[in-house]
C-alpha cells in the first residue's frame, strides 16, 4: 500500500519500544489548503506471527510496522481526523501486555480500566471519529474473538463475523468514507 504524502509533515512520533510500536498521537500528513485536509486512512494490519489486529493511521507507523512483520489486511475502515474537531471523540490503542494482540476503544473509562488492570499498555490516540451520523460516515463496529483478537468494522462486515462467531462488543462511531 502506497499512502499519498500531501505536505512535508508528519503530525505523530511512532517510537519502537521492545520491538512494540507505540503511537503518541493522532498522526498523518496535512495539507492545510484543503477543507478535509485533517483525514486520514485507519489501516489495519495483522501483526507479526498472525497473533492479533493492528491500527494505525500514521504513514511512518505503517511503515515501520511492515519491518516489524505486521502485513497490511487490506482493510480500511475509513477516515480518521487526526486532529481534534468537534463532533468527534479519540479512538485509543491498547496492547495487551502478553502477546501481540491491540485494542480500539472510544471508552476513556475502558482505557483507564484496562491499562489500570496491568495487563494492556495504554499507546495513544490513533485518531478521532465522529459520533454523529451523515451522509460521508458510516458506522464501525468492534467485535472480538478469544485468541483472534480485536477488529473494527463496518456494519455489514462486522455482522458477517457476528454470524462467524466473533462477539460484538459494540458500536464505536462514525468513520468518513472518503479524505
């Protein structure tokens, strides 16, 4: 996957902590002089060993992730704002501790549990979404499955693996459907 640097920017530092991704920020390319210019693709990737689910929407992440092992799945949930806007909530990433395995959540009462719990590392906001309906967004979904892992999907897929046997732990938001 080839990603479209607009601007000469790159908004997040992605630091390689025992051979661990970790995302500070919301990061992507900007371009100013557009209205959309804040978007960004969120791309999920396989990690390493094929162990769980991984997020990103920064360029330099998604790069260094490639060396770490991590394929890209060839799914694209949709756009992020990698910038705060109203209307919208940040999507954090958690790793859990013990494997490989990461998590999307919109809940700050589920990140401070689960990074409380010992067993997940809170790593930053990947993005924000919107959580109000409109004719550019569709609606994700996060389902989950023992040993699997973690995804984000959009409503009709998301019920595909509900059929499958995934769980659907529940509505996250809006994502845009284009930059």
């Amino acid at each position: 996957m080839k990603w479209k640097v607009i601007a000469a920017g790159v908004t997040t530092a992605a630091l390689a902590v025992g051979g661990v991704l970790v995302a500070n920020s919301a990061g992507a390319a900007q371009n100013t002089a557009t209205a959309t210019s804040y978007r960004t693709q969120l791309i999920e990737m396989r990690t390493s060993g094929s162990k769980g689910y991984f997020y990103t929407a920064s360029q330099a992440e998604y790069l260094s992730s490639q060396k770490l092992g991590f394929k890209f799945t060839g799914q694209v949930p949709g756009y992020v704002a990698n910038t705060a806007i109203r209307g919208t909530v940040p999507v954090y990433r958690l790793r859990m501790k013990s494997g490989s395995s990461y998590l999307l959540s919109i809940s700050t009462a589920e990140r401070i549990k689960l990074a409380a719990s010992g067993q997940w590392v809170y790593e930053g906001v990947v993005g924000r979404i919107p959580v109000a309906a409109a004719s550019d967004r569709v609606a994700v979904y996060r389902v989950s499955k023992n040993g699997l892992g973690w995804r984000v999907l959009r409503s009709a897929t998301a019920a595909s693996y509900v059929k499958a046997g995934w769980h659907m732990d529940g509505f996250m938001g809006y994502v845009w459907t284009h930059k």
